[in-house]
C-alpha cells in the first residue's frame, strides 16, 4: 500500500514537473535519478522565484565606489557594498506579491524563452519577443505567459494585436505587475557610459579566480555579452591584451557595444566558433584563460521553459569537453584557466573536471588566496562529493566551486580552477 501511494505520489510530482516546465521528460527522469524527487522538486520549483540580488562591478577608473552607490541611493534603490568583493555594489531586486491565477476575461499573451526572465523581473514585452497572442485593442489589460504558460507578468497593451506582425522592434506591452522588480540599471546613463558591468555570481567568481598580472595575454572565451571581458580589462587597467571570441553576429554586436561603453581598447574581438579558434594557429599564446562555453543554464534563476532535455544536456557536455580537450594548443607554459557553468548538472561540472584531471598536460590547482579566504569563512564552497567522483573528491574540493541557486537565492553555478603542465606543440 505504501509502495503504491509514494509511486503514485512521484507520477503526481513528475506532472507537476512537466505542468509548469517545458523541459523534455527525459530531463527530468535524469534529474530525479540523481539528485532524488524531493530536491529536484524544490530545486526546480525554486528556479521560477526571483534571484535575490544584482552584482554590480564598479569601473574605478571611470567613477569611484561611493559616488556611484550614492547614484543607486539617489534612485530609489536598495544598495549597498557587497559583502564578498570591494569592487562590487549589490541592488536588491524587490520581490512582489503577485496573483499568477489566469482570469478568463484578459486576454492572454505569450513570450519565447529567452525574454520572459528579463518579463518576470518588469521588463515591458517588444515586440520580437512575442510568439502567440489573443485579440486586444491599445490600453487592454493582458495576462503574460512565458512559453510553458506560466503567468509571470500582467501589463496593458500599447498596441492592437492586428498591429504586432508588422511593427518594427518597440514596446508591445507595458508591465504593471509582474513576480518581481529589478531596477532598470541598463537604462541609467552611468551604465551607458561604462561606469559599470552587471555579472553573475559565478562569473564574478570564476574572473577572480584567476591570478591575473600585468604582463598576462588573456583569452575570454564565453558566451556572454563582454561583461566578463570588461571586468577583466578594468582589473588589469585596460593595459593587458585581452582576445575575446564571438561565436555569432548576435553576440559579436552586443560585446562592441559593450566595449563602445566602456571605450577599453584593450580589448579585440575574435568572430568564429570556439572549435575553429582552438585549431588556429597561434603565434602569441595566451598566459590567462576564461571559458565558459554554450551550457544548459539550469542554474539561472528564474528558469521558466527550455527546449533542454538528457540528450541536448549530454551533447552540451561533450562539447565542452573538446574544447577544454584542445583549449592547450593556444595556452603558453603554465598558463592559469577557469571553466565556468552556469549548470546545476554533474555532466556539464563535475564529469568535466573529472575529464580536465585526467589530461596528462593540466594540473588542478589551488584557488588564489582571495578565493581561498572565502572557503575558509564557508562564504564560498565545493558541492558534496557525490559517490561516482569520491576518487577525485579531494581535488573537487581543492579546485572548484558551487553556488546552488536554493541557498544563495541567485543565479548559481560552478567554477573549476586549473594550470597547463608544459608547453605543447
């Protein structure tokens, strides 16, 4: 009888899973395998709440550290130094009380994946970001579904629906209430002007555990939009060269107008796959490398639908390992890397380190003593050694970290800390 009421229990859970997820199934028989039904429940149902905070990385050699706080003040925000790194400001993002029951007579709006994190945390909806709708007429209330139809915002329409398939890009729907607020710091005009960078956690981990120097060629080889580039160039002083490779025309116009605000010259964007930089030939090798390549972003709070399942997971992880199997043929002697995820997955952090150790030319190492301190103080940690990697366990813990997105209320991810052994040819 017991056996019977906790399977049928599990299949309850797992409807639940695919109810307010879009997720493959196969994704989450994986997850429930590994992390057991009642974490994966919480972790995944947890993954649709706000993150709790912003990380705000200062441009010193733009504006000094109180100045902009007292900027943040001055707007309304809730502000203060963070507590992990001087060079950082976090804002609060104020949770709301929001009703996520559909009412019948609103009509109903639905946004892609990509946009309906920015949506839920009070960003309006363009019009590139919509991908069905009811009929409505300009001042209508609406009902905005992310695309496993979660409620996640309510807003006024700006326009007719007859009008969306053909406007150019502009505001389709005004946000009146959504899960959360983030404040609009993307707009102020100290952002447009490279007064600042907005990191995750993770990344600003994974960039400050590099031992950087002045003398350093660095590679950045990430999928982000040059925030990781430009806190890189604002701790050497924008006197070190840094090589930052786009894999797309998307990403190769979001990092220029990265660099054209923070107006860092030293900084060169590379336009081609990771695969194809890797099988270059380099001339100068780099002394300095940060990778986080494409990853499932299963730790990215809030997750509202993906197209993710185990064998899209699986080929992710595969190819992070190639890259990290070549990343030696551009690194000089002894150079320092950080692989960085934004993945809550063993495949995608653990499998792979597990890979990086067993390369006779890589070396696991030590955090630097920044990172180290924080270990010390449990500010900061590695994940539980689960059983399959105890052979590596203490190197797990030597060389990594792991945020979970549950205790730390935000973005999460994993960072793993290695050195070439020698040069290769």
């Amino acid at each position: 009888m017991n056996s019977e009421n906790e399977s049928s229990e599990d299949v309850s859970i797992f409807h639940e899973l695919m109810r307010k997820f879009s997720y493959a199934g196969s994704l989450y028989e994986h997850w429930i395998d590994v992390f057991g039904i009642e974490y994966m429940f919480k972790l995944i149902d947890h993954l649709r709440m706000p993150m709790k905070s912003l990380w705000i990385q200062v441009n010193t050699n733009k504006i000094d550290f109180d100045s902009l706080l007292e900027i943040f003040d001055d707007q309304g925000f809730v502000a203060r130094k963070h507590e992990l790194f001087d060079d950082f400001i976090k804002v609060d993002i104020e949770k709301r009380e929001f009703d996520d029951k559909l009412e019948e007579d609103i009509p109903i709006i639905k946004v892609d994946h990509e946009s309906s994190t920015g949506i839920a945390l009070g960003k309006d909806v363009q019009t590139a970001n919509v991908t069905s709708y009811d009929e409505f007429n300009t001042g209508d209330k609406l009902c905005i579904l992310d695309g496993a139809s979660n409620l996640i915002a309510k807003g006024v329409a700006d326009v007719n629906s007859s009008e969306i398939l053909t406007l150019p890009q502009r505001n389709v729907v005004s946000v009146k209430d959504s899960i959360a607020y983030a404040p609009p710091l993307t707009e102020m005009r100290v952002y447009r002007r490279g007064y600042f960078n907005i990191l995750t956690p993770i990344q600003a981990i994974g960039v400050k555990s590099l031992p950087l120097g002045m003398k350093d060629n660095i590679l950045v080889m990430s999928t982000d939009k040059g925030n990781v580039a430009s806190y890189i160039a604002e701790l050497t002083k924008n006197k070190v060269p840094i090589t930052v490779v786009a894999q797309n025309e998307m990403q190769v116009k979001a990092i220029r107008k990265n660099l054209e605000r923070a107006k860092s010259k030293a900084i060169r964007v590379h336009h081609t796959s990771f695969g194809a930089f890797l099988n270059e030939r380099h001339e100068l090798k780099y002394t300095a490398a940060y990778v986080e390549p494409q990853n499932s972003r299963t730790a990215i709070i809030p997750v509202f639908s993906s197209n993710l399942g185990y064998g899209l997971l699986k080929n992710l992880a595969e190819k992070q390992k190639r890259i990290i199997t070549n990343l030696y043929k551009c690194l000089h002697k002894q150079a320092s890397i950080a692989y960085v995820t934004h993945s809550i997955d063993y495949f995608e952090n653990e499998e792979v380190f597990k890979s990086i150790s067993e390369k006779a030319y890589y070396k696991v190492v030590k955090h630097n003593e920044e990172i180290n301190k924080l270990k010390e103080q449990n500010k900061i940690s590695s994940r539980e050694i689960p059983k399959q990697y105890a052979k590596i366990g203490a190197k797990l813990k030597k060389s990594t970290i792991y945020l979970d997105p549950i205790t730390t209320n935000n973005s999460g991810g994993f960072v793993a800390n290695f050195n070439l052994k020698e040069k290769l040819d």
